[in-house]
C-alpha cells in the first residue's frame, strides 16, 4: 500500500513538471525559455564542503586509475 502511494505521488510530481516543461517549448523568446526551464528545474547550489568532497572524489578516482594502469603496463614495460 505504501509503494502505491508514492508510486502516485512521483507520478503526479512528474506531471507537474512535465506541464511546466511543456509550456517551456511553446515560448519563442529564449531568454524567456531558459527563464522558464530555471524555475521549472532549479540549479542544486553546492556548499564549499561538498565541493571539496567531490574535488577529492574525483582526485582518488583519477590515482586509483593511474595505479591500475601503472600495474596493467609493468608486464609490458618493464623500466617505465
């Protein structure tokens, strides 16, 4: 009973903004059309803290594929 409930409440909430996004299509004025797409889909403003995570994020990722290239390539080249 509980999935159904917000299984109906997504889909209302989907309408809505497929309604609001509809109307954006219909204007010709493009400064009026991204106006109208801001209010319908709101940019997420991020905190400096999140920020950093995400920087450090994507600083681990990127030496963690370093490492794993580095180890795919030793049998390969053996003095890089």
């Amino acid at each position: 009973m509980r999935q159904l409930f917000w299984l109906a409440i997504a889909l209302t909430q989907a309408a809505s903004v497929s309604a609001q996004t509809s109307e954006c299509l219909l204007m010709t004025v493009a400064i009026d059309r991204l106006a109208c797409y801001d209010k319908a889909y709101p940019p997420v403003k991020a905190t400096p803290e999140q920020a950093l995570k995400q920087k450090n994020r994507t600083i681990d990722q990127s030496l963690a594929e370093d490492e794993r290239i580095k180890k795919a390539m030793r049998p390969i080249c053996k003095n890089c």
